[in-house]
C-alpha cells in the first residue's frame, strides 16, 4: 500500500473511526480503575497502567496482522468483525470495574481490562491496515490519546450523537466485508468489481439493518413491559 495514497488515508481514516468507537470504553476501565487511589497516585496510574496496555495492544495487533496472513484466517476474521459490528449496535455496555487499592493493583486492573476489552479493538485496527504494520502503529498513536484524555467527550458526543455508534458499526461492517473479499483462496469469487463492492454494500446495509431492528425490538420490549408493570 502506497504512503499517503487514497487507499493509505481511507484505512487510517477506518482505524480512527474505529479507535472512536471502541477505545473509549477502555478509558472509562481506566478511570475507575484508578479511582480509589489518592490523588497523587491516580494520574501515575493512568499513565503507567495505559503504557502497559498499549504495549500489550501493540503487539496483540501486529501478531493479529501477521496471523491474517494464514490462508483462511481473513474469513475467520471478517464474520468475527461482522459479529463486533452487529452487537457494537444492540449492546448496552457497562464498566463494572475494580477500583484497585494501591498503585501496582490499580495498573494491573487496567492492563488486564484493557487486554480482555481491548480484543475487538485489535481485530478491528488489525483488518483495516490491510497489512501495513505502519498504519497499527499511526492507529495506536491516535489511540492513546483518545484512551487517556478523550473518553468523557466521546461518550457525551455519543449520548448526544447516537449516529456515531451507526456509523462506528458501518465501518466495521465495511472493514469485515474487505477482509473477507481479499481472503485469497475466494478471489475467484469476487473477481468482477460488482460483485465485489456490491457484497461489501450488502454487509453493511445487512448489519446497520440487522442492529438497529434488534435495538428497536428491545426497546419496544422495554416500553411494554413498562406500561403493563
């Protein structure tokens, strides 16, 4: 992939969207991981606790990158990545978290949450980059950022702004329909352009349909329950 090309851009422009989404929660684990320690020690534990999970999220990343090159494996990723796209939609999350009692506690906390919550995050930033190990790495830079100081404007923005998660799972439907179309051994299927991009339309529109008719479901649920109870 050529530095800077159209194809470059639009796969660090997928990762950030996807880092948007999805790494704002891990900085929600990381704030009240840390919010029992006295106020000196919360910032050291947020710095240290977020370079242990980076480090461990980097090479998490580029193992996965290096994987996806087992024949095979693109599928496997792809379906994976339409299944983290389609509950990214109907799923209410919740930080229900440790807050560590000493520093080291604290740390640990976060690097091990990271790591559990972390894994859809990887999967994803490993598929968009299509193979570029520089694009994990620009991925991870804008990431940390957003991991330790963006997560309360993201989640007001996304309480604001419910279309994000939309768009968020959009992304990951399109980056899933692009690892499945380059798995190698299905060339054969997907060798004329319309068919190509048509089946990548088709996951998206497939998810975004699928999650929001479920949420609408649940909230219908909801709504009867409440009014017969």
């Amino acid at each position: 992939m050529e530095l800077f090309s159209m194809e470059f851009l639009s796969a660090l422009l997928s990762i950030v969207i996807i880092d948007l989404v999805l790494a704002g929660d891990n900085a929600i684990v990381i704030g009240l991981a840390a919010r029992n320690l006295p106020k000196h020690q919360q910032k050291k534990a947020v710095i240290w606790g977020t370079v242990g999970a980076v480090v461990i999220r980097a090479l998490a990343t580029l193992f996965v990158v290096w994987l996806l090159k087992v024949p095979g494996l693109l599928l496997v990723g792809g379906i994976l990545l339409v299944w983290i796209a389609y509950k990214l939609l109907v799923e209410e999350k919740g930080h229900d978290v440790e807050a560590g009692g000493s520093l080291w506690e604290a740390i640990r906390t976060i690097i091990i949450a990271d790591a559990l919550m972390g894994l859809d995050n990887v999967l994803a930033v490993a598929g968009a980059a299509h193979g570029s190990f520089l694009l994990v790495i620009l991925g991870l830079l804008i990431s940390v950022p957003i991991m330790v100081w963006g997560s309360t404007l993201i989640l007001k923005w996304i309480e604001r702004f419910p279309i994000i998660i939309t768009i968020g799972a959009g992304v990951l439907a399109w980056t899933a329909s692009k690892m499945i179309v380059d798995e190698p051994f299905l060339d054969q299927y997907f060798a004329n352009p319309l068919v190509k991009y048509g089946f990548e339309i088709l996951v998206i529109a497939g998810v975004i349909a699928a999650g929001t008719l479920k949420k609408k479901k649940g909230r219908n649920k909801l709504e009867t329950k409440a009014a017969n109870g």
